[in-house]
C-alpha cells in the first residue's frame, strides 16, 4: 500500500521546511506526496526575507485537480498564512465531501522567529484545528492558541485538553522548546495519553522539524499506523534526521531526511 499525503502548505526556497520538507519525509517514509502550494517564501537558514501568497483561487484549483484524480488518504496542513487561505481550504473539503484524515499542523512562527500566520486568521486556525483528527503544536503554537503558560510538562498536559476542547481528536504537543537536556514530546487521544523522551541534540541544525514530525505523522497514518504508532515512529525520524543533518547554512540548519536509511 502507498499511503497519499495532500500537503497544503507554503513553499521554502531554502528546502528545509514547508511543502519541500513535506515532501522528502512523506517520500522517505513510502508515501506519495502530491501538493497545494498556499504561499512562496524568499526563505534560508537565517530566516524568511519575503512572503507571496497564493490566489486563494488557484489553491482550491489544486486541491481538486489532485482529490478528483490521485486522490488522498490523508491530508496535512501546513502554513496558511491567513484567513481567506483557511476558509477557502475547509470550504474545498467540504464542497467534495472529502472524508478522509485531517492532519493539522497550526505553523504560526518560523525556527527563526520570523512570523508566519497573520494575527488576524487565529480564529479561523482554529476552527481548522476543530475539524482536525491530528493537530501538531509546537510549545509557542499552543501557548498563542489556548493562552496558557507552558513551563513544563504539566502545563503541556492542560494545554492539549484545551486543544481539544477546541475539538482536535488527537493532540500531539512537542516539547522541544522546553529548558532541560531532554525532549518531550505528548500525545493526547480520546482515552489516552503517550510521551516520547529523547536527549535533546546539541545542534544548531533544526530547521522544519515540525513540518518534519507532522508529515512524518501523516505519511504514517496514510500507509495504515494508529496514529499512536505513527507518533512514535514520526518522532523516531525527526530525531534520527536531526542527527544526520547535512551542516547547510550558517543559520538553523536543514535536516538530512534522505539519510534516514530505516525506523
């Protein structure tokens, strides 16, 4: 079986995060990745220079030329950039009756800080993330989404019932923006809930990791994990990239997703 991935995100000139990260992971986890582009960014190691937004148009346009042929198992949410994006991609869901996976990755602000969601669409984002089966946070993300303060994690805990108090089925918060030498990462279901702890690696090199670990979690769930095994192994692959970052830039590095040989 070769799971389809939809990934509707923004595109990154500099190939380490947004629908080019989308797209390796997807590929080295033996999933087929088709793409609707939402935004080009003028884009590096050192951060985003320029933002052009797709005609909300033209990405309902791709989003039906890939659903009406190849079709998808699942679909993957990246950057939206802003309102008029968000509407027009559940309005195209629901106009084909589109009844597959809905993975959401809520991308509000880049690795180097640069913003990448208009203050203006956050209601929207998470009317988004309440039609979501899967939504990937980061510790920024969800604090700007529920208001709470996240030093720990307890406070990652209250932060993803509030998610899905929003109404995402799964919540899966990474922890890597905790202080400490270790990495945690949460997963919230229905009737349970799962951490992953790792190291925290020392590198600079962390460019699309979320992109990275919610593709990962879409490509996994497409070729027929549970969503709890496909956040480990998501987690697993983000991690062994990491380590095999090719050392690109002088900024926040790519990951060396090719060089992730097996899980």
């Amino acid at each position: 079986m070769t799971g389809r991935v939809l990934i509707i995100a923004g595109s990154d000139s500099g190939g380490g995060a947004g629908i080019q990260a989308d797209i390796k992971s997807v590929t080295m986890l033996g999933g087929y990745a088709s793409t609707a582009i939402t935004a080009l960014t003028a884009q590096n190691t050192l951060g985003v220079q320029a933002v052009l937004s797709v005609d909300p148009g033209f990405i309902r346009a791709q989003m039906l030329s890939v659903l009406d042929d190849i079709g998808a198992d699942v679909i993957k949410t990246g950057m939206l950039h802003d309102a008029v994006t968000i509407e027009t991609v559940l309005k195209t869901i629901d106009e084909i009756g589109w009844a597959g996976t809905l993975v959401v990755d809520p991308v509000m602000v880049a690795t180097s800080g640069d913003p990448l969601l208009q203050e203006s669409a956050l209601e929207q984002l998470k009317i988004l993330i309440g039609r979501a089966d899967v939504v990937t946070p980061n510790i920024p993300e969800a604090q700007l989404l529920t208001g709470a303060n996240i030093s720990g994690e307890a406070d990652m805990e209250q932060a993803a019932v509030a998610l899905q108090h929003i109404g995402a089925k799964n919540v899966i918060l990474k922890g890597g923006h905790l202080e400490g030498d270790a990495v945690a990462d949460l997963l919230l279901s229905a009737d349970q809930k799962q951490w992953v702890r790792n190291a925290k690696l020392q590198t600079r090199h962390t460019h699309g990791t979320g992109c990275t670990l919610a593709s990962a979690v879409a490509a996994f769930i497409a070729n027929g994990e549970t969503v709890e095994t496909a956040f480990t192994g998501a987690c697993q692959f983000v991690k062994e990239a990491i380590k095999h970052a090719p050392e690109l830039g002088v900024g926040h590095g790519p990951l060396g997703h090719m060089h992730v040989k097996s899980l």
